[in-house]
C-alpha cells in the first residue's frame, strides 16, 4: 500500500473543504429562496397584525440606537404588554429589557413576523426582498445628521459590493418609498433628507429619541454608576475617540476595516498620566484589534455597545466626519476633530453638506502631535461662539422627549388601525 505523502494530504483537505463550502453556500442560497418564496406567499393570505411591532437597529447587529430608545419607552409606560413587540438581531443572546420577542435576522421566523407586523421601527434601509403591506406603517428613525453626502446627492459610490451608481440611487430611491414616517434631527436635515431620500411623506423633526439619554441621565451619580459599570478609573479624564468607517476600506460587503491612524504610542506618552481612552467602532466596522499592548490606557468598545452612555461618560470627544458629532454636542463638551485625510475624504469618497472647516465647533487636526496639542492647550473661550452657533444648527429640536413622541404617534396609528 502506498502511504501518500503529507502534502498531497493537505491539498485533498484543502479541495474537500473547498467544495463543502462551495456546496453549503448553494444551499444555503437555495434553502433562502425557497423561504423568500414562502415569505411572499405569506403576505397574500395572513391578515396584517395591527398590534405587531417590529424593532430593527442598525440592520440587526445590535441593540442601540432610536429603535432602542423608542422601544424601551415602551416598556417605561407597559406598552410592551399590550403591544406583540419583536427585536430584529444577529445576536439573540443580546440582553433586552421588557417583554420583546428576539427573533435572529433573516431566519425562517424574521420572515414570518416581517410579512405580518403592522408597525415597523428601524434605523436602517430594509432588504429589497421585504414586502411592505399595505395597512403596515413603517417608521425610518434614520442614524445621525449628515456631513457626509446620502443617497442620491452622491455623485459616485466606493462601498463594499457597491460600484454603480445609477444602481445604488434606483435602489435607495426604491426602499425610500416604502418609509411612511423619517425622524430628523433639526431644520438642516430635514432639507437634506428630503432631496436625497426624495422623500414626501411626513418629516419627523423631533430629534433624535437616543439623545433622550444626554438629558435625563447627564448627571454626576448616573455618570459614576456607568464608569463603575464600564470597569473606568474614576480618577482620571475620559476621551472618546469615535472615528466613522472608509467607504474604500473593506473585508467584504458590510464588513469595514477601522482606520488605524492615530499613533496611540505617542497619544499614551503624552497624554496617560491624567486620562483614559475609548475607542468605539462604527457598527459597520468589523476588526478585532489586538488592544494588549495598551491596558490600563484604551477601554474598547465594539459596536455592540450604545454609544449614547459613553457620551455620557466621557469628558471630550476626538471624532472625524462622523455624525456622533452633532448629538456629543449637546452636552457642549470639548470635541477635537482628527482629520488626517480631509482632502480625501471630501473630494474623492464622499463629498459634504457644509464647510466643515469653517462650522467645526473644536480644534482640527491633520497629525497626532497637532491633536496632542490641540488637547493639552485647549481653552473653551476660543471656541464658544463657534460652539454655540453649531448647537444652534444642529440641536435646536432636542429636548428629551423625541422618544414619548414617538410612543404617542405608534399609538395613534393603533388606534386609528
């Protein structure tokens, strides 16, 4: 008997791996057809449940957000009593408070319970293969003020699995129409919104229910409760640095790489002695970074966590072009912007809304030293009035009560129903 030889063992390891991976990706792309196919049998024959309410954040990946908010002022009133509420979620392991079912994303039951569920909640666009009934109200909270240019104000597309641009305007303008309700912010967004989501239904300018938070919870006992909960020194100041995602720096469709630009050597020596660092991935980063080497200096969060309670936490924000920086500011909290691919970012991956330059209401800083700087010499007096006119702008409608508002609207569309 002949006894192969270890490298030819691998390679047919290898080929028999190969074409099970390839054989379950068929099935499991048939076996999803078979049940879309079901799904859409299903919204001919099975009545719209008018007390069904389905909650989505940030297409299933976590449990944070407007949804959240929303949905646990529900359960502050009891509301998830009389209500069948049902959280959407890659994770169902993810703790939820009240009586909400969790039901995983795209499984056999997300289909049955999205074919019949009279109220949708989500932050996020629905998958093209989502019915929306009639009799079922959908409402769109969306996910922040926008710098960046959305939808079909863009003139071209960088995204993981996405090129075409003609492709991805047809296709957001397609989801857009079946949105019954948008939350916006304040004035500004509700301008941009309206063009670049061409949407004509009713506008939402409430503010944002997970900036209810920031008013009712921003006060020292919660804020110690919370660093207590977090595992943070309580002796040393707090920066979150909360960067957004590339739309050209990608695994694969969804999956975004985080920008490691900042020198976090430098950023230890400098600035440990007195403070701490957080950083928190954007919800659509999907890298585990080996933090090790930085204990007792970088807490990490991933985008599992609310980001809304280490707003709460922190003492400054280092952001770049991500929208966390119109609802950080309502705190009125120093914010740095690190901004090392400015030109970049502006005229090759997204373009903006507004000169940022000009409206940024902290220190801009293109290097790690320039950042260290900004920090460590910071005077609040150098940029109140510019502060101030951004609050203005852009938090002129926030005042804690975005989400009873949307409680209140959910019931009345039960009732009228």
């Amino acid at each position: 008997m002949v006894i192969p030889s270890p490298d030819l063992v691998k390679k047919k390891i290898k080929k028999n791996i190969k074409e099970f991976k390839k054989a379950f990706k068929i099935a499991k792309r048939i076996a999803k057809t078979v049940v879309i196919a079901a799904y859409r049998i299903e919204t001919k024959i099975i009545p719209v449940q008018k007390n069904m309410i389905v909650f989505e954040s940030n297409m299933g990946r976590n449990y944070t957000g407007n949804p959240k908010s929303i949905y646990e002022e529900m359960v502050r009133k009891g509301l998830d009593k009389k209500y069948r509420c049902y959280f959407m979620l890659d994770d169902i392991n993810t703790y939820i408070p009240g009586n909400a079912k969790k039901i995983r994303r795209t499984r056999t039951w997300y289909f049955f319970i999205m074919g019949v569920a009279g109220i949708w909640v989500s932050d996020c666009r629905q998958p093209n293969y989502i019915i929306k009934r009639k009799g079922v109200h959908y409402i769109q909270t969306w996910h922040g003020t926008p710098l960046k240019k959305l939808a079909l104000d863009m003139d071209s597309v960088n995204m993981a699995g996405e090129t075409d641009i003609e492709k991805y305007h047809h296709n957001f303008y397609k989801n857009t129409r079946t949105w019954d309700y948008l939350i916006s912010q304040n004035k500004f967004s509700t301008e941009v919104f309206r063009r670049a989501f061409a949407f004509d239904k009713t506008m939402l300018e409430i503010g944002y229910p997970r900036n209810d938070i920031l008013f009712y919870g921003n006060n020292s006992e919660n804020i110690i409760r919370l660093k207590k909960k977090m595992g943070l020194p309580l002796n040393k100041k707090i920066i979150l640095y909360a960067p957004t995602w590339r739309d050209n720096e990608y695994f694969e469709k969804g999956a975004y790489k985080f920008s490691q630009a900042l020198d976090f050597d430098l950023f230890r020596e400098k600035l440990g002695q007195d403070y701490v660092c957080i950083v928190k991935y954007h919800y659509l980063v999907k890298e585990n970074l080996d933090w090790s080497a930085y204990t007792d200096f970088v807490y990490k969060y991933d985008m599992c966590d609310d980001i809304a309670e280490l707003y709460l936490v922190s003492d400054l924000l280092i952001t770049d072009y991500s929208s966390v920086m119109f609802d950080y500011s309502l705190l009125k909290r120093p914010m740095f912007f690190f901004t090392y691919d400015l030109e970049e970012y502006k005229n090759e991956l997204r373009g903006f809304y507004f000169d940022f330059l000009k409206e940024a209401p902290g220190p801009i800083s293109c290097t790690t030293k320039e950042l260290i700087h900004s920090i460590l010499s910071y005077r609040a007096e150098d940029y109140a009035k510019q502060y101030e006119t951004f609050h203005n702008k852009y938090n002129h409608v926030d005042n804690g009560k975005a989400s009873e508002k949307v409680v209140q609207l959910i019931q009345d569309l039960y009732a009228k129903s």
